[in-house]
C-alpha cells in the first residue's frame, strides 16, 4: 500500500511504463487488469485493480476501499495494462 502514500506516486508512474505489462485498451479491460490514473496535467498518481462490474480495489490511506471505477476522487483513467495473458 506504500504508492498510495503521498510521495511514492512514481512507483505507479514506473507500473505505468513497465514493458512487463501488456497495454489494453479501457473498452478491453477484464477482471484483473491494472487501471492507471492520472491528474489533470497527464502524471500517473494512482493504481488501481479492476474487479469487474466498473468496480476496482484500491489502496487508500490505511485502509483498502472497492469503489466504482470513476469516482470522485479518480475520474481520469490514463490507461489499462494486463499483468496475465
């Protein structure tokens, strides 16, 4: 849960960027998949795992939350990348 401490958001930025992950397009996206998010000038600040149902789970400030995959504190999702084939 360390990337979402204040500080730690290039962690997700290098995720991002990883060629580890096979880049989906948001209208692919399955049930396991990494959604990246990012703010208002284009950085990667966030990650999240999509669940299905337009659900993720997350990393919160101590705690883990399930909430819709736009939401009020993360509506612009930067990209969706596969951990499994």
């Amino acid at each position: 849960m360390r990337h979402s401490q204040p500080g730690y958001e290039y962690e997700s930025r290098n995720l991002f960027n990883s060629k580890k992950f096979k880049k989906i397009s948001y209208k692919n996206r399955k049930r396991g998949d990494l959604i990246f998010y990012s703010n208002s000038n284009g950085v990667i600040i966030h990650i999240a795992i999509y669940l299905g149902n337009d659900k993720v789970i997350e990393s919160w400030p101590n705690k883990v939350v399930v909430w819709p995959i736009k939401n009020s504190h993360r509506s612009r999702i930067a990209g969706v990348r596969r951990v499994f084939n």
